[in-house]
C-alpha cells in the first residue's frame, strides 16, 4: 500500500486543492456581487427618478421610468467617450 500512497503527497495535493477551490470561489462570488450591486443600483436610480418625479407633482408609469433611465445610460456613455477622446 505505501507504494501508492505518499502521504505528503497526499496532503500536498488537499492543500493545493484546497487553495485553488478557494480562488474560485472569491471569483465567482465577486462576479455575482458586482452584478447584484449593479441591479441594486438601478433599482435605487429608479426610486430616485420616482421620488423627483413626485415632489414635482408627476406620477411616472414603469415605462417612463424606463425610458428615462435608458436615455440617462446613453448620455453617461457619450460623456465617457467625450473624456477619453481629450
């Protein structure tokens, strides 16, 4: 049996295992943290567009919201390409 069976080996083997489960895991779990603090952040974006809204007197339906949420998305992209052309 010890022919097959080394046990620093063995030990070795967990360890680095161990260690690359690890890693893989910090990155999966960071990946699904950016993208909920993304959704997160819409939904706080949409209730901030909601509460403006009200205290100017507006009810704005899903679909406005929406819609002004797409067009504020699409000047913060032109502003970016903006900046990196100067």
């Amino acid at each position: 049996m010890s022919e097959f069976f080394n046990l620093p080996s063995f030990i070795l083997g967990i360890l680095v295992g161990a260690i690359a489960g690890c890693f893989l895991a910090y990155y999966f779990l960071k990946k699904y943290m950016e993208k909920k603090m993304q959704e997160v952040t819409k939904l706080m974006k949409k209730e901030e567009i909601r509460q403006l809204a009200s205290a100017f007197g507006h009810n704005l339906s899903e679909q406005q919201i929406n819609l002004m949420m797409t067009s504020m998305e699409r000047a913060m992209e032109q502003a970016k390409t903006k900046n990196k052309k100067k």
